[in-house]
C-alpha cells in the first residue's frame, strides 16, 4: 500500500499567513490574520513571532507586513551573505544534536562568531554572536589554523601570545603543531576544555575552491560527552561542510 503523505498542519499555515499578508498590500495585525485564516491566536502568536525574527514578515507595534526576507529567498546563489548560507545549516545541525552550533569566521588571529543556535538543556555552552575568541582555544579556531598555509602558521606561532585559558589550553609551539598535524590529517579538530572548563568541542573548516569560509564548530558539557556523541558530531560536521564545499 501506498502511503500518502499528508499537509504538515504547521507548514500550511506558515504558507497561509505569508500568502494573506502580501496579498493585503498594507499592514495587518494579528487578530485580523487570525480572524481571515482561522487559526487560533495562541499559534498565530509564534508562527509570527518566528516569520518576523527569521525576516519574512516585518513588525511595527502590533502591525505586520512583508519582510525582506521574502525577496531574499529569490536572490541568486552568489548574492546571498556568508551568514544566510550558513544559518540554516547551523540551525539544523543544533536540532540534531541539540548542543550549541556555531559559524565562525577568521578576522584576524581570532575567531568571530557569525552564526550560532543555542542548546535547550538546562547545562549548555552559550556563544554570542559577534563574540571573538583567540584562534588556539576554540574548535572552529584550530580548524582555520588548520587550514592555513604552512608559512602562514608558522607566522602565527611566532607572533601570538597564546593565553592558557585553563590548565588544558595548548599553547606551546610544539604541541600546537603537533595537533595541527592530526586536524589536517582527520579534518577533525577537537578541544578539551581548553577555553572553557567542563565543555568539549569539535570544528570543521569550510573551504570552497581555495577560500577558507571559517568553520562549523560543536561545543557539548562534559557529561554529555562520550565517543559515539563524538562520532556522531564528527559525521554531521562533515557532512554539513560537504553541502556547502559542493555549491
């Protein structure tokens, strides 16, 4: 037998209240929306909420209109920013795992956050976006180092002071390239509480042609932690950048 897929309640509505608002051609509020589209407030409520954070509608006070997201959407490939291709991709790897998942770009001899979704445990490693952070003691940041020319980084070690943020952080030349060695050999880079006490993290760097992106990074609580979460992360990491890499 068949079986034949049925409308996702949600979705529809989504798809109803962007179709009602553009069509109207002049703000709406919500008990009108809900009044026209028969769908109770209290759903209403996040549905819109969610379209106007994500952009596609925009919010005045109580009135609703169009956002530009909507235009976004037919925006060629190369017109979209970093942070609108790599966003979606962040949010569903942080529904997979539910640990924090963060973009991070280079800006510098440090890390910036450009895209980041929190976790919904009570326990969890928050990142802020626009927070930078040196190179050596994130995940995403021994990913970009990773990736660097040789030349260049060994310009790094012999420019930075490289702070030990715990006891663990690894800031000596020689155990640096060293784990260097084994990122560019795995594409896997990894941290042990090394910023942070009690949080464990893994990055992959994104290259497309011959541009270093930045990279995706996993930061996960200790009791969280165990090798088939590890490899779990590792996987989805790799397959998230694949996604990209081949665009």
């Amino acid at each position: 037998m068949v079986e034949i897929a049925t409308p996702v309640k949600s979705a529809l509505r989504t798809l109803d209240i962007i179709e009602y608002v553009v069509a109207r051609d002049r703000p709406v509020v919500a008990q009108e929306i809900a009044a026209a589209l028969v769908i109770p407030v209290s759903s209403l409520s996040y549905l819109l909420t969610t379209l106007a954070d994500r952009g596609y509608l925009a919010r005045e006070g109580r009135r609703y209109t169009p956002g530009p997201g909507l235009a976004r959407l037919q925006t060629r490939a190369n017109g979209f920013a970093l942070a609108d291709r790599v966003a979606p991709l962040v949010r569903a790897l942080r529904v997979q795992l539910n640990e924090t998942v963060s973009f991070f770009v280079r800006k510098g001899w440090e890390v910036e956050a450009l895209a980041t979704e929190t976790s919904d445990h009570a326990l969890r490693y928050a990142v802020a976006t626009g927070a930078r952070t040196p190179l050596h003691s994130f995940a995403a940041g021994k990913a970009i180092l990773a990736a660097l020319p040789e030349d260049e980084f060994e310009v790094y070690l012999g420019e930075v002071d490289r702070a030990a943020f715990t006891p663990a952080t690894i800031t000596a030349p020689d155990r640096l390239r060293a784990e260097i060695a084994e990122i560019r050999r795995t594409g896997n880079a990894r941290t042990r509480e090394e910023h942070t006490p009690g949080i464990q993290g893994l990055g992959r760097a994104l290259i497309v042609g011959d541009d270093l992106l930045g990279a995706f990074s996993v930061a996960i609580p200790n009791v969280r932690f165990d090798a088939v979460v590890e490899a779990r992360v590792s996987d989805l990491l790799k397959r998230t950048v694949a996604l990209l890499e081949a665009a």
